[in-house]
C-alpha cells in the first residue's frame, strides 16, 4: 500500500516559497509601474488651459489611466493572495485544496503558487 501524503515536506514548501518571493517581488515592479502610469505624471504644463482643446487625446488618456487602475487593482489582490500563500506555508497548510482536503498538485502549484483548489475543485465550480 502506497502512504497518501497529507502535506507537503519542508522542502518542498521551500520550494514554494522560494517562487511565491520571487513573483511578489516581480508583480511589486509591476504595480508600481501601473501606479506611476495613473498617478501625477508630474506634467505640469498648460495644455489643460489652451483654447485648441483636445477632446479626444483627453478621453483617450483617461480610458488609458482608468484601464491601468483596474490593473492596479487586479496586480493587488495577486500580491495579497501570494502573501497569503506565504501564510499558507507558515502553518504547514500550504498545497491542501480547501474542498477536497487533498494535496494540490505540485505542478499547478508551480504555476499558480496561490492556488487553494485541486484540478478537480476547479472543475467541480
């Protein structure tokens, strides 16, 4: 009889780890990109004042700040769910589906290291 694992070894949530820190810190690059896109763009000219008023430069520039927010947005919760995975690995609970009690694959894990459901949970949704 085979020992079904219940969680994953040190080593392996090393592993882990190791990859959560290094996409926190790239999706980290990545939002303060997004930030500097949208916030103060430290232009402080007069283009606003001129009479030749640009309405389609404005509203394509304010589609572009509000797409990049919505990034921003999404790039947040991404960080905040790897921190969370790092939490995850502190407690030992790392890599066990939240529905099925099973170890997630270590394979899916690579490629979504925040990921809380198996294959099959996913499917079930």
């Amino acid at each position: 009889m085979s020992e079904v694992k219940l969680k994953y070894s040190d080593e392996d949530l090393q592993e882990f780890k190791a990859i959560i820190d290094k996409k926190i810190a790239r999706a980290k690059e990545d939002l303060a990109l997004l930030e500097a896109s949208y916030k103060n763009d430290a232009n402080n000219g007069t283009d606003d004042t001129s009479p030749s008023f640009k309405s389609f430069d404005e509203g394509s520039d304010v589609m572009n700040k509000e797409a990049n927010v919505q990034l921003a947005i999404r790039q947040e919760k991404f960080i905040r769910d790897l921190k969370n995975a790092l939490l995850r690995i502190e407690n030992k609970t790392y890599g066990i589906c939240r529905v099925t009690g099973k170890l997630i694959q270590k394979e899916r894990l690579r490629l979504v290291p925040h990921a809380t459901l198996s294959i099959e949970a996913k499917r079930k949704q």
